[in-house]
C-alpha cells in the first residue's frame, strides 16, 4: 500500500502562516474603522450672537473663553481665556458657571457665580459679549444625527468578528494536534464558549441598534490569545480561565450601563474611594507573601489580587466632572486618595502595581488641573520614595541590580529574562505552532513572560500585532477625547488606555531585559483572573469616549425638548465660520 502522507505537518504549517494574515487583517480593519472612517462632533445647542452668528455646543461640559484650547472660542479683549462653563445633565438641563473671570458673566442681565440655571432663549453675557442661548430640540436633534456617519459603512464589524472566529477555528485546530488527549476537549470546549460569547455579545449591541464593535474585537482578540496562553501553559484551568472571561464581559457590560448616568456616577465615586481603600487594607492586613509580593488574597479557596480591582475604582474615583475641575480642593483630595494607595502597594510589596498606579495618577492629575508643576512635584516626590522602597525591599534591588546583565546571572537573577528571550528568538516570525514551545514549562510563564510564550509559539508577528492592539485602543481614546460629553468620560477613558499601555509595556520590556523585570501583566492576555477582569471593566471607560453616532452601548439616546414654546425662528443662521447651518 502507499505510504499516507502525515498530514498534520501540513495543517501545522498552513496554520502557521494564516494566523499572522488574519491577525493582521483583523488589527488593519479594526484600526480603519477608529482611527480613519469620518468623525463628526455631537451638538447639543447653540450660541447665537447679536449678528445672528453661532457656536455649536458639542459637549455636555464646555469651556468659553478666549484661549485657543477652550472648547468654545469668543476672541474678544473682554472675554477672559477661561471665562465660563457651560453644562448639560442627563435630564436636559443646562447650568453656566462663572471661572472667576475679570468682567464677569450674565444671565438675563443678572451676574452669576456658579451652577446657575440656563434655559433656551435666554441672553447669556461674558464681557462684551452678549449671546442667546438656543437649545435644540427633538427634531432638530435627530436631523443633525443623521447627518453624522455611523461606524461599519464602510468597515463592517460583523465581518471582522467573523476573520476572528476564523483565526480562533485555526489556533483550535493546531490545539487538537500538540495538545494531550486528556486536555483536549475542556481547550475546545473553551475556545467554543469564546467564540459563543463574542458573537453573543456582538448581536447583544445590535439588538440596541449600536454598530460600533471594533474596541470589544480588539479585546476578545487579546483574550484569545489568553486562551491559547492558558491552554499551553496549564491546560488544567481551561474551564476556569473561561469562566473568568465571561465574568470579566459581564461586567463590562454592568459598568458600561452604569456609567450611562453621570449623576449616579458623581454620587457614588466616594463609595468607590471607600471601596478601594478597604480591599487594600485587607490586602495589607490579611494577604500572604508569594515570592516577595503580599498582593494574594485566598477566600474559600480562590485566590485574587485585590488591586487588579482597585485599578478600576481609581479611575472611577480619580475622573472628574467640570465643575469639580476647578476646585483645588477636590484636587487635593484626589493627591491624598492616591498617596494612600500607593503607600499601600509599597506596604504590600507590589511594585510593578505601584508604578502603573503613578503613572495613571500623573495622567488624571495632569488631565485634571493642566498644571506641568504639579507633575513635577509627583515624580520628584515619587523618584524619592522608589528609592526608599527599593532600600527596604531587597527583591526588588535584586531585580534592578539584574537589569541589563541578565546574561551575567542566567540561572539566577536573570533566569526568566534570559529564557524569554532565548524563546522569543527561537519562535522565528511565524511561531513554533500552538502548544509547540518549551518556555511554558518556566515558572510564570503564562503571566509575567507571556509576550516571550505568544513569541515563540505563535510568532513575533502575533506578538507585535499584540501590542498594536493595545496602542490601537490608546489611540482611539485619545482620538475621541475632543469628542467626549463629559470631562468625566475623557478623564477616565484616558486614565484607562494609559494604565493598559504602562502595564503592557512593563511586561514586555521588563521580560526583554530593555526595562527592570517587575512581574506585572499583559492586558487580556497574561493568564489570570481579576487582571483580566479589571482589563474588561476598564475597556468599558474607553467605550464612553467613543461619541460616534450610534456606536457605543455607554453614551445614551438622550432626550431633547419636543418643541419650542419661542416663537422666534432659528431656522437659519450663519456659523462663525461663515458656513449656513441648518437646524
């Protein structure tokens, strides 16, 4: 009989050259449709002057003044650079505040201070200045909306999920071929279950008629390759790990509805800073040491790392509404809210936690009070406690005396870098194959030097493509922040995407021996249950950036007058840019 050719060698070798195709066709898609497809602001009302001139409203919290940053720009001599705030609630109801300016601002001829009521046709004054305020009603509202391009005309997100599930058939496929037999249904039946989940959740954001899905394709995209780390590297936790990441799209869902509200937002951030600051005491109190780190904690037999959830109460805590922005004291607050929690990470012993945390507070500080000055202070401050705490923790001295020489101490201080690396190389562009490597056999593998697994087993292209699903993210909340409805949303989307791209760039760099080793996660992928968890709920405050039409489950259909009580016609008008605007 002829010999029947093995044909394994074949579909391993297929496989290992389709999955960085599709990888790469799903990041390219994904980024089209953020970063280069059409984006039009939101408007919400306008200010006419007394030439029958307007300034659109596009955001729930507006800036007036005269400096070229502020969101609505009156040049005038009189009109202070910061002048007014002008806010929306979710009720449709305005206030303007004045910001301490020089000549003062009037409603109806009457000065105010802050948080004072606006309604539609009354004269506004900042200065010289003098506006009607005209808030636009239901009709109006929704023919300036469909003029506004929704995501997926031209990138749509139900085909890209589908080159997903293509890529995640594939990675299964060459699972059923180096996995062992007795692993081998609980990895299939995982990848099934994230492949149930992905579309379930997709047809869950149709249903409300949102078409915007490319933030949640990057991340299932990142998850998958959790999976495959999982499945690799403990194999054993397949059903776990699964459960984790249903937990972790559950609630990002509940986040994502409960921050439709800003009112139930601004009323419980203090629970949250309570919150936080419980599960680090406990942390402190109760946790165990684990090679140096006491950031374990064991109930009824799980374990989990209180501060992967405290990352997220941060944020909640740390974004701010306008009106709170211009309070020193709120500020002050804030500093002393994150001094504690830093402090408490120091007590703990995570490091690699601690430095994420600083790096998302010099971002929200910064956000939250425009001042170069008080970031400053923050490093200054914080370059002397990094030296105080690296006096006190001998382990981690131990991992900033190995960087940079790890090759001088391979089978001790630099024992996991150097196998990271030697992995890394030896997978080649496009991979040894899934569940083909032997770095998954080192201590940490699946977590702290997964960039160096996925790169062996997967391939370097996987790997960056990996990266660029991060920085893709970062990108598009910060793309969106001249967008955002809310100082809040911008604040928190922004805090988000900065602590994913710091912690991704520890683990990556520190396991590449080009920054110190501090034994952080990759987000999605680095196996584990409350860090892929806290990963999910923080997309959903990049979902609240996202303002395109129709496209975000976060940002609410909100209601606008059904008609005008005036009987002055707004019907036309000229914008200051000299453009016919119609209502």
């Amino acid at each position: 009989m002829p010999d029947i050719p093995d044909l394994t060698a074949y579909i391993m070798t297929g496989t290992k050259y389709l999955l960085p195709i599709l990888a790469l066709w799903i990041l390219l898609r994904c980024i089209r449709s953020m970063l280069r497809e059409k984006y039009e602001p939101e408007t919400w009302a306008w200010l006419l002057d007394e030439d029958g001139a307007a300034l659109p409203v596009s955001h729930w919290e507006s800036i007036i003044g005269r400096s070229p940053s502020s969101d609505i720009v009156i040049d005038m001599p009189s009109v202070s650079k910061l002048h007014a705030s002008l806010q929306r609630d979710g009720d449709g109801d305005w206030t303007l505040s004045d910001l301490r300016s020089r000549e003062g601002t009037y409603i109806n001829g009457d000065e105010i201070d802050i948080l004072e009521p606006v309604e539609d046709g009354d004269t506004v004054e900042f200065g010289d200045a003098v506006m009607t305020f005209r808030e636009i009603d239901a009709a109006e509202r929704a023919a300036l909306e469909r003029r506004r391009t929704a995501p997926g005309r031209f990138v749509g997100p139900g085909v890209t999920l589908l080159i997903l599930s293509l890529f995640q058939a594939f990675l299964t496929l060459e699972f059923t071929i180096t996995a062992a037999q007795e692993y081998l249904f609980p990895i299939c039946l995982a990848f099934f279950a994230l492949m149930v989940t992905e579309w379930f959740c997709y047809l869950v954001t149709r249903s409300v008629r949102r078409t915007g899905f490319e933030p949640e394709t990057l991340a299932f995209f990142l998850t998958t390759l959790g999976t495959a780390v999982c499945a690799t590297a403990t194999p054993e936790d397949m059903f776990r790990q699964t459960i984790f990441i249903i937990l972790g799209v559950a609630l990002y869902f509940f986040l994502g509805a409960w921050l439709r509200s800003l009112e139930r937002v601004k009323s419980s951030r203090f629970i949250a800073a309570a919150a936080a600051l419980g599960l680090l005491a406990v942390n402190v109190v109760f946790s165990e040491a684990v090679f140096g780190a006491k950031n374990w904690l064991s109930i009824a037999g799980v374990s989990f790392q209180p501060s992967e959830l405290v990352k997220v109460l941060y944020i909640y805590t740390g974004a701010a509404t306008l009106d709170r922005l211009f309070a020193r004291r709120n500020l002050f607050v804030f500093i002393v809210f994150s001094a504690i929690c830093v402090i408490a990470l120091a007590l703990i012993g995570d490091f690699g936690t601690a430095v994420i945390f600083f790096a998302t507070f010099l971002v929200i500080s910064f956000m939250r009070s425009g001042s170069f000055a008080t970031v400053f202070l923050a490093v200054s401050g914080a370059a002397m406690a990094g030296f105080l705490v690296i006096s006190v923790k001998p382990y981690i001295a131990d991992r900033f005396s190995a960087w940079g020489h790890v090759w001088e101490d391979v089978w001790d201080k630099g024992y996991q870098q150097t196998h990271a690396l030697s992995a890394a190389a030896s997978g080649g562009l496009f991979g040894k194959g899934a569940g083909s490597g032997w770095l998954k056999d080192i201590f940490a593998a699946e977590t702290d030097m997964v960039f160096g697994v996925v790169s062996e087993e997967l391939g370097l292209i996987i790997a960056v493509l990996a990266m660029f699903a991060v920085i893709a993210l970062a990108l598009f909340a910060v793309r969106n922040a001249a967008q955002g409805r809310s100082t809040f949303y911008v604040i928190a989307g922004c805090a988000a995407v900065s602590l994913l791209m710091v912690q991704m760039g520890l683990n990556v760099f520190g396991s590449l021996d080009i920054l110190p080793f501090t034994g952080v996660t990759f987000p999605f992928v680095s196996k584990g249950g409350t860090s892929l968890i806290s990963c999910w709920m923080l997309l959903a405050f990049v979902k609240a950036t996202d303002t395109r039409r129709d496209a975000s489950f976060v940002v609410s259909r909100d209601k606008a007058p059904r008609r005008r009580e005036e009987d002055e016609d707004y019907d036309d008008y000229e914008d200051y840019d000299g453009e016919e605007a119609k209502a």
